[in-house]
C-alpha cells in the first residue's frame, strides 16, 4: 500500500524564516540557513521505513549551495520531512557520486504561501549503508 506522506505547512512567521526574508541578497540567505542547518538540525533521525539518516556538515554544504527561495523555506522543516515521508526506491550511485553506492528517494509534501508542493528527498548510502541527506530535489507544484 503506497501511503502519502503528511503535507507539512511551512510556517513563515518564524524567527528563521523573519531571518531569511531580512537577509539582504541570497548569498547571505544561504549563509543563514546553512548556520541554521550547523547549528539546530546536526544529527540522526529516523524515516518511516526505519533508515536512520543524518544531517552533516556535507548536507549543510549541498542543501544550500546554489539553493532556490523554496528550498531555502523548508530547511527548518528538514527533519519533519524526513520523519514523515514515503520511501520510493533506492538506485545505484554508480558513476554519479563516488561517495555514495546508492541512493535511497523518499517522497514529501508541504505547503508554502497556499500552494502544495510534492519533493523527492535523496538519502546517500554509502558502502557501509551510513545514510546522509543528500539533497531535496526535484520540487514540484501540484
């Protein structure tokens, strides 16, 4: 049985997000949330389907590294998305990251200023099957 994830609101009337929004360009945005990420979201936590999957300092890297406004919202919403979503399929790394032998893709939704959007989380898996938040791409509207 294929279950949907749980639509998460993204709160934008939050300290964080007040942080964003008066950040001055997108450089300084992604420094924000990449000290947000550093600072408040370092850890492992556990997917519906059991993986343990950690935030680093490499998450904190590729998340906010060229990241989109969109992007930039959830990523106080990091850990909830990844509690919450729906496993989809694992693919091999194999020519894409060396790093990782796999990747592990997860299915989450959240809702931003009244619009719903549906995203795919990438867990690497590397040799030893340690799981790392890759990234959240692609993010679609519905």
């Amino acid at each position: 049985m294929d279950e949907k994830p749980k639509i998460i609101k993204i709160d934008l009337d939050t300290e964080i997000q007040k942080a964003i929004t008066n950040a001055m360009t997108r450089n300084e945005q992604r420094k924000v949330m990449r000290f947000y990420i550093l600072d408040n979201l370092r850890g492992t936590y556990t997917a519906r389907d059991g993986r343990k999957i950690v935030i680093s300092n490499s998450t904190a890297d590729k998340f906010t590294h060229n990241a989109s406004e969109i992007k930039l919202r959830i990523v106080p919403y990091l850990v909830e998305m990844i509690k919450t979503s729906t496993f989809k399929n694992i693919v091999s790394a194999y020519k894409t990251r060396p790093d990782f032998e796999y990747f592990a893709y997860y299915k989450t939704s959240f809702e931003l200023n009244s619009k719903i959007y549906v995203a795919e989380i990438n867990v690497g898996i590397t040799a030893i099957g340690e799981s790392t938040l890759y990234e959240v791409c692609p993010i679609k509207e519905q």
